[in-house]
C-alpha cells in the first residue's frame, strides 16, 4: 500500500486559543473554519508544505474530541495517511487481521472517503485513511485578443467520465496520477464551449451539455449544473440571442446537447437567432448510429436543429467564416474536426476530443470511446508536433483546471502546458 501524510489532527480545548500559539507565535497561515456537524467537530487546518495541521474543538460534550480532551487533555489526536483507493486499502488490511473501527469506507469533508484504524492496531496512534475527491473543475471564464478577434472560453459545468474509458490502453497506474478517479472510477473533466467574436458576429464552437439530462444519466456522469453555460453567458452581458453562429466540431451529447432546450413538452434551438454549422457526413452518422456510439449521440439534441431550419450544412474542411477553419481529423468519430481560429499571424485550435484534456498531451493516450483509434493516433501525432513548432493556442474543452495554453516538449519527449486560460 501506498501512503501519503495527509494531515496531522490536533485536539485542542480552544481553537481560539490554540491559534495564539499557531498562528500568531508560530506565524502560520491558517484556513477558515469548517464545521464537520456529523463529528460536532469545528476544524481549522494550516498547510505546512505538502501535509497540514488540523486543530480540532468540539461543538458538543458528545463529540469525540471532547471526549479526548476530557479524558487525556489537548494533543495529538489522529494522524491521516491519503491513499489512492481506499477501498482496496481495507482489504489489504482486513486480510492481514488488522482491527479497524471502519470496515468500509464512509463520507468525510469535502467529498472525501474515510476510514479509522483502530488505535490497538496501531500502537497506540489513531490513523485516518483518506481518499481524495477528486477536485471541482476550474470554471471561470476568461477572454483573449487574437489578432482582429476576440475569444472567450466559456463553460457548461463539471462532468465525469469513467477513468478507463478516457485514456483507452494505458494503465490506470499512470493515468491516475493525472486524473484521479472517484470512488465510481470517474475521472473530473469540464465542457468549455469557444465564444469567437468577430466584425461578422458571434460564433460559440460547441455547446455544452445542456440542461435536458433524467436523473439517471445526471447521476452517471456526474453532471454538475451549479454553474454553466447562461451564467458565462450572463457574466459577459449576453444572452441565447445573441450568437449568431453554433459551429460543431461533431455532435456527441457532452459537445452539442446544450444545442437544443426543452420548452414546455417542444424541443427548440437554444440560441434562438442563430444558424448551426454542421458537418453533412457527421450529421449522417449521427442520425444513423449504431451499437457502439448510440449511447453518446442523442437525437433530441440536433434533429430539432433541423426542424427548425436552422442548420447549414457543410461538405469539407475550410474557412467557415473569415478566420474560422475546421480540419477533419477522424478518429474520434469518424468526421471529427477541430477548429482554427487565426488573425494576424496568430493561431488558436479548438481540439475538442482529439486531446481532451492535458492528460491526453502523450501520443498514444487516446481515448477508448474513439471509434478509430489509430487515426487518432496518426493525426495527433503530426498535429502536436506542429502546434508546438508554430506556437498554437490550444484549448482544451474538457480538461477541468486548464482552459487553454501552449503545448511544450523537452529535449527528451515530455510534454508539459503553459498555462494561458
Ligand atoms: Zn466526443
Ligand atoms: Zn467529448
């Protein structure tokens, strides 16, 4: 088993107090307060490098810690080991006889899973294992000059994708180092739909998920609609009239869903004003699919596109509109396409599922929903090369933390993403 000092948790009598030693005479910094109410516990944590304190009152005279204070004074209380999978770190306990207080894992703060070891065990230490939840994805919106164009990252929320999935053929020990995987193996990702502005108008590349997800695939993946795409829509100052253009780099549900809305019992275009440019040959194998990408196109999301007039088709790669050029890349599916958007000598490319996120920077970490892997392969390949050679803004739709930034390569193959958005 692997093991990393999370924390060290102190008892204290007065937190208040405690922190006249902590923070002021030590010169710590100190978190705000957190109340774990299932615990009655008010906890404060300080980060020291890579492990924190966390000083620990009790809220009620039935709470563990006052207990502990009553019966052996203020100290050191528990001690709190993270490990990557807590659940097989039970096992891995259970089947050397060692005594736990928690048999199974059960809900700590922030997301987190828990369980006690039981002091006996462990010479007289009480020891927490943690698993980490994985982070919340990084939502903010923000915007570039490039050249005569303007762009926006913008949002649609959180979602998640099962881990396995996502990277395809490589092991889980070395993606999870990037991504770590939820309890379900669900790894944290975002939907970041492109707002291009220009003297022609607006054009948002993608949609986002939108809000037409039942309460079984909401819980599936995760969906996290506390902030999505009205909001950085509101937060710029406009609204679903005001694109002009919805381009769609192809139309699986987490990149076209927020395509459509529900109205009542109708199905309408979400931007009420504005023309959707769609791929013809993607369009034919989304309203034809078969067994293996059914789950991921969902009619309702585009055929009301079409019923209300509202597309414009297109046959191949090219300009879309003065600045605007999709490439094919396959892959993916099979008319997948990514999106340059250039002014002035300058390049940005939406890659949408081509490289998902800045895990997926390695040329073989394709994903396992790609329906020609090797064309993925191929094409990325040849692409990162020429992104890093000529200084490409990349924009990354799903990755949860790194909206966009430029791709670099070492001298001995490692890839790494200055951070821009
Ligand atoms: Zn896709
Ligand atoms: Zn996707």
């Amino acid at each position: 088993m692997k093991a990393i000092l999370d924390h060290v948790g102190i008892a204290v009598q007065d937190v208040e107090k405690a922190l006249a030693f902590y923070r002021d005479a030590l010169g710590l910094e100190v978190e705000a307060p957190e109340d774990v109410t299932s615990q009655h516990v008010r906890a404060r944590f300080i980060p020291t490098g890579q492990a924190s304190l966390e000083l620990l009152e009790a809220t009620a005279p039935d709470s563990a810690i006052a207990k502990f204070v009553d019966k052996r004074g203020p100290g050191i209380h528990h001690v709190t080991l993270r490990v990557d999978d807590i659940g097989a770190a039970i096992e891995h306990l259970k089947a050397r006889g060692i005594r736990l207080v928690d048999d199974r894992p059960r809900p700590g703060a922030e997301g987190a899973l828990v369980a006690f070891i039981h002091p006996s065990a462990a010479h007289g230490v009480l020891i927490e294992l943690k698993q980490a939840a994985p982070r919340r994805p990084t939502l903010a919106i923000k915007s570039l000059s490039l050249g005569d164009l303007r762009l926006t990252v913008l949002h649609d929320g959180g979602f998640r994708l099962d881990g396995g999935a996502m990277f395809g053929v490589v092991p889980k020990p070395l993606w999870e180092k990037l991504a770590p995987p939820d309890d379900r193996n669900r790894i944290q990702l975002a939907t970041r739909p492109l707002l291009v502005e220009a003297a022609w108008g607006r054009m948002i590349v993608d949609c986002g998920i939108g809000d037409k997800m039942g309460p079984k695939p909401t819980d599936i993946y995760a969906l996290d609609r506390a902030q999505h795409l009205d909001h950085a829509l509101v937060e710029l100052g406009l609204d679903s009239s005001s694109i002009d253009f919805a381009l769609a780099t192809h139309l699986h549900f987490d990149h076209f869903g927020g395509a459509t809305m529900r109205v009542g019992d109708a199905l309408k275009p979400r931007f009420t004003r504005a023309r959707y440019l769609i791929r013809a040959a993607e369009w034919e194998d989304a309203t034809h699919p078969h067994e293996r990408n059914r789950a991921s196109y969902l009619p309702e999301d585009f055929v009301p596109l079409a019923g209300a007039g509202a597309i414009e088709f297109f046959e191949t790669d090219g300009e879309i509109k003065p600045g605007v050029r999709v490439v094919r890349t396959g892959g993916h599916t099979g008319q997948h396409q990514i999106v340059y958007v250039e002014s002035r000598g300058q390049t940005a490319v939406f890659v949408a599922d081509l490289i998902p996120t800045t895990a997926h920077l390695q040329d073989p970490w394709v994903m396992g929903y790609d329906l020609f892997p090797v064309d993925t392969l191929m094409f990325k390949k040849h692409f990162i090369h020429e992104a890093i050679e000529r200084e490409y803004l990349i924009v990354f739709e799903h990755d949860p933390h790194i909206a966009a930034g430029y791709i670099r390569e070492t001298a001995n193959g490692k890839r790494s993403v200055e951070q821009v958005l």
